[in-house]
C-alpha cells in the first residue's frame, strides 16, 4: 500500500435522487469495495454520487426529482452536496470533500468517460493530459523572480570583488599619506625652530612686532580658510558633474521607454472581461452537455424505469398485437424518446450521445485556447502596468536629480564668490605685511609663510588619511559578507535548477511511472502477443501563428510479437477494445501516482470493465490495489463472485 496522507478512515455515503438512485446508502471501508450487480441497476449512479461528494460536477439528477442530495461522512465531518436544477441547467451546491477536484477527475474517478482512460483510444495529448495539474505559470513567475534575485546577488558580488581589488591601492596610499606626514611634521618642526631663532634675533620694538605676528597669524588664518573653501568647491563641481550624467542617463532611459498607446489597458481589460464571458458561456454549455450526455447514458442503461414506463405507456392499437417475445427483441434495439414519447433506434441514440460528448470535448478545447488568450493578455496587461510604474518612477527621479541639481549649482556660485572675497583678503593682508615688515624681518616672514602652507599641508594629510583609513576599514566590513552573500546565491541558483527542471522531472516521472506500470500489467493479463506498450518522450516541430517553435510531445508505441517470436511495432488503433481499456487505466494509474493524487483524495474509483474477462479483472484488481489504499468498483455479478473469498474486500448488491 501506499503511504497516503489522505484520509484512510470508513467512507459513510447517503444518497438521494442522484442519476437513478432515489434513496441509497453506502459504506466505504478502506480495501476494495465492489457495487455488484447487472446493468442498469444504479452502481454508475452511486459512482457518481461519490464524484460530486468529493467535488465534482459530473453527477446527474433523477429526472423526476426537482433536488437531490449527496452526504459524505468521513470521521466527525460531514460534506454535504445539493443537486437543483435552475434555468434548464443543474446547479450543485454546498461544502464538498475537495477544494480542487480537478486531478481527481482525471487521475482517480476512472469511469467510462474519463478523460485520462479515454485519450489513448482518441490519441489524444498524453503530455497535456500528464502535464495539466503543474501550474507552469507559478513555476516561471518563481523563476523569475529568483532570475531578479540572483542578479542583485551578482551585482552585489561584482561590487565587492571590485572594491577587493581597489583594496592593494587603498593601502599603498594609506603607506604613502603616513610617509608625506612624517616628513611634513618633521619639516614643520624644523621650521618652527628657525622661526624661534629669526624672532629673538629680531631688534625691534614689541609692538611693531606684536603687529607683524598679528597680521602674519590672520594671514595664516584667511589663506587655510581659502583652500578649505577651495576643496569644498572642487567637491561641490564633482557632485554636480556627476548629477548632470545622472540626469542625462534618466532622460535617456525615459525617452528609450515605450509610451503605451492612450486606453491600450483600457483596451485589454475590455478584452479580457469579453474573454472571460466567453469562458462562463462555454462552461455553461460544457456543464449542460454533461447533464444531458449523462441523461442519456441513464436511459440507454434503463436507470430511469419510472420515466420510461411513463412514456412508453399507450394505448395503441400495437401495444398487445405482438407476443412477449417480439416486444422483447423489439426492445432490445428500440428505446421510448423521454421528450416526445416515440420510438427510436438505440443506436441512434448512443451515436447522438457520441456526437454530443465529441461536441463537449470541443468545448473544452475552447475554453483552454480562451484561457491561454486571457494568460497572454494578462501578461501584456503587467508587462504595460510595469512600464507605466517605470516611466512615472523615471520622472519622479528626474525632478528630484532636477532640483538637486539647481540647488548644487548655486552652491558653486556661492562658493566661487567666497574664493574672490579670501583672495581679495589675502592680498590686502600680503600689502600690509610688506609695508610693516623691515629689511630684517624678510627671513622670518619667509619662515612663517612657509610654516602656514606646511600646516594646512598637514591638515590636509591628516584628512586624506583618515577618510582613507575610513574606506579600508568599510571595505573590510563589507568583504566579511562575501560568504553569506555566496551561500544565499548558491541557495537561490539550486531554488533555479529545481525549477528550471521540474517539469522535465514531472514528465520523466509519469512517462517511467506508465512504463514500469504497463509493464507489470501486461505480464500479470497475461496478453500473449502483445510485447510491450511504452511511452517515448520526443521534440517536433510545430507551426505557430508564423514561428516554428519546438513542442515536446509523448509518443504512445505498440510492439507486438508474431507466433515465431518476431518482434514488430503496431499502432493503438489495432489493439483490442480490452487492450485499449487496459492502457488507458494504466496511464490513468501513472498520472494518480506522478501527482500524488492519494495526498489529498482517499479513494479511487473504477467503472466500465466489461471489456474485460473475469480473471484479467481480477488480476488488475489486484494489481491495482497494491497502490491504492481504497478502491471503489463497479462489476457484473458474475465478475464479482472472483471475489467472494478475498480479504479486505467488500461486496455491495446493487
């Protein structure tokens, strides 16, 4: 058995106007539960009853019956299910079993009409069919999303790898700033020592000299504050250089971007809500084709006895004019029209219930194609929104850059303005130190400008080498998140090959699941000239619109075996109807095991078996039931007396 997380406690069904049931109750225990009896005798009915409790639509109302009722009782909960029909259409309501039936519809409720058993008899697209539960749109919308991820992880390594090899440089000139310090201050040092010497050799009056240290000390003064200013400028120019490449790149970038065309989302949203009407009205149709194909399969079945007895009940001068045996074969291949009461052929009614579910099966197909039109719209509608948000963060960008830009400009001006007014100040301070200044005081002067320009040399040092230092330490800081950067990328790329591979993983897993499947079905049948059925997954290509794109496809093969062992392959259309039905539920089987349907739904259910001998339904049974932890079988009686003495099997008379 399987380790299922479903449910795998005692199923209690009650039933009420259901397909041909009018009151009913069933007991589903975990094992094989099997609905005996002959045909026409309501197990398709109970089947079904099953499917809508557990979340499905496919179910039909008694065709007296204006509401019927499905209850399912798992445990302490119970799910119950309304059947009414509103408007010529049958409407099912109420909490069931399932939030999401879908993969149990076509993996686990295997009835006549399943989709999955019937695509190998249609050669329909076994890979749409496998591939249909994987949202591939949430798997690309989490591709890229982690794409986006890992190329800021990227831009952030290249950052840090730069400023790696910006850090040798740093270093060299942090090294150098050290030595031009030492030598300034050394300098500096000597050159105070001069300046002590030339001042006590200096005869002049105190306050000619305390005059002179005065306008030297604010010379000194003004000319520090100059290149202060001078370096604030410089500074201010580079800020503003850079904001106006800044700005230019904005403008850039805004007019390279696309101007959605006036009303385009508008437009698309229009299309979509005429879309999506387009879809409600073919799921209408698709649910209305259902109730009445289903209808049909009742009355060629004879579940609705009541209805046909009432009328085919007349009083014409034919109704006792044959004997019991002429009305029997006369039965056997006419049926009563439950519309107008007439006679007609039932082959003539089972070809217009094939019309009708081929009719269905277009529908579908329209409603798909409505739903990729509607993906493709939806992306163009974010790809514009995106735009949209782009231009106006562009724009909001552009004006702040705008105003910063004004805003450093006049900066400038000032600063400019202030440079004029020290150099006017200093060359007034320059004049009057000459004039106070006496042939003997020539060498100090020169001592005391050399020792200003050394000073503000130092200072300037001391800045560059501390802002150095300051760069090195934050470099440091940022290379010690290398690793964890390195780690979250590495998490991210493996997030991205997982995804990048999951649907390739998904198909290799069905397609080896129904070959290693098929396989051990084909031995334990017993089909003696059948080899073996596999299937190959292949590339074509196929046109679309006016590209030629590459579509990954799955292949169905047929070998079989001539009667002196020779080996050759055959096409599905030769196969048996027992064969064809044997593949079809192993392929089914395949898609109940790659999506770990057995997660969520506790039991699976199997109809339309006649196309089987008695023991080779025994054997699938069994085959079956080593994979499913509860199994729900409709069988002839005399299929189903194969079973009488097996454990964990229970047998229902219907």
């Amino acid at each position: 058995m399987s380790s299922q997380t479903a449910s795998l406690e005692s199923l209690d069904l009650e039933v009420e106007n259901v397909g041909g049931i009018e009151e009913a109750h069933l007991e589903i225990d975990p094992g094989v539960t099997i609905l005996s009896g002959r045909n026409a005798t309501n197990r398709t009915s109970m089947l079904q009853a099953i499917m809508a409790a557990m979340g499905s639509d496919r179910a039909s109302l008694k065709a007296d019956a204006e509401e019927g009722v499905v209850s399912l009782t798992v445990g302490e909960e119970t799910y119950d299910r309304r059947l009414r029909r509103e408007g010529g259409s049958l409407l099912l309501e109420g909490e069931p079993y399932l939030d999401e039936p879908e993969d149990a519809e076509l993996f686990a409720f295997l009835l006549e009409d399943n989709e999955a058993r019937r695509a190998v008899e249609r050669g329909s697209d076994l890979r749409e069919l496998i591939m249909r539960p994987v949202d591939t749109d949430a798997i690309q919308a989490e591709i890229q999303a982690l794409t986006a991820e890992k190329r800021r992880l990227d831009e952030r390594l290249d950052d840090l790898a730069e400023e790696r090899r910006r850090l040798p440089d740093l270093e060299a000139e942090r090294a150098r700033l050290e030595d031009d310090l030492e030598e300034k201050r050394a300098e500096l040092a000597r050159t105070r020592t001069a300046i002590e010497d030339a001042d006590g050799a200096i005869d002049a009056s105190r306050d000619a000299k305390d005059e002179l240290d005065e306008k030297l000390e604010e010379l000194r003064a003004t000319r520090s504050t100059l290149e202060e200013v001078r370096y604030d400028l410089e500074t201010e120019r580079e800020s503003l250089t850079s904001l106006r490449a800044e700005r230019d790149d904005l403008e850039e970038e805004l007019d390279a971007l696309p101007e959605a065309p006036a009303g385009a989302l508008e437009e698309i949203e229009g299309k979509l809500d005429v879309l999506r009407e387009r879809k409600r009205s073919i799921s209408a149709d698709v649910s209305q084709l259902q109730t009445i194909v289903q209808f049909n399969d009742d009355m060629l079945e004879g579940a609705d006895t009541d209805l046909l007895e009432a009328v085919a009940d007349g009083d014409g001068p034919e109704a006792d004019a044959s004997t019991p045996t002429d009305r029997l074969l006369e039965e056997s291949q006419r049926l009563v029209c439950w519309t107008c009461g007439s006679e007609v052929q039932r082959d003539r009614v089972a070809s217009i219930v094939e019309e009708l579910q081929s009719l269905r099966s277009s529908k579908l197909e329209a409603r798909t194609d409505v739903d990729e039109r509607i993906s493709e719209l939806q992306a163009e509608q974010q790809e514009l929104e995106r735009q949209q948000h782009r231009r106006e963060e562009l724009r909001r960008t552009l004006e702040r850059r705008t105003d910063e830009i004004e805003h450093t400009a006049e900066t400038v001006e000032e600063l400019e303005a202030r440079c004029e007014e020290l150099e006017a100040e200093i060359e007034t301070l320059e004049t009057t130190i000459e004039e106070l200044e006496a042939e003997e005081y020539s060498e100090l002067l020169e001592h005391h400008a050399s020792a200003n320009q050394l000073e503000f040399e130092i200072d300037r040092l001391e800045d560059d080498l501390e802002s150095t230092q300051s760069e090195i330490e934050s470099i440091e800081a940022r290379l010690e998140e290398r690793s964890d950067l390195e780690d979250e990328r590495d998490e991210v790329v493996a997030g991205l090959q997982e995804r990048r591979t999951r649907i390739d993983r998904t198909e290799q897993r069905a397609v080896e699941s129904f070959n290693e499947h098929m396989d051990d079905v084909l031995t334990a049948l017993e089909y003696e000239n059948v080899e073996r059925v596999w299937i190959e997954r292949r590339e074509r290509e196929v046109r679309e619109g006016r590209r030629t794109v590459s579509k990954r496809t799955f292949e169905l093969h047929v070998v079989r075996e001539t009667t002196d062992g020779e080996a050759y392959e055959d096409t599905v259309d030769h196969l048996s109807e027992s064969e064809r039905e044997v593949i079809g539920l192993v392929f089914a089987l395949a898609g109940y095991l790659t999506h770990e349907v057995y997660e969520t739904t506790p039991l699976m259910l199997l109809d339309s078996l006649e196309a089987l001998d008695s023991e080779r339904i025994e054997a699938l049974v069994e085959y079956l039931r080593e994979h499913v932890d509860s199994l729900v079988i409709a069988l002839l009686e005399e299929d189903a007396r194969a079973f009488a003495e097996a454990d964990d099997v229970t047998i229902s008379a219907f």
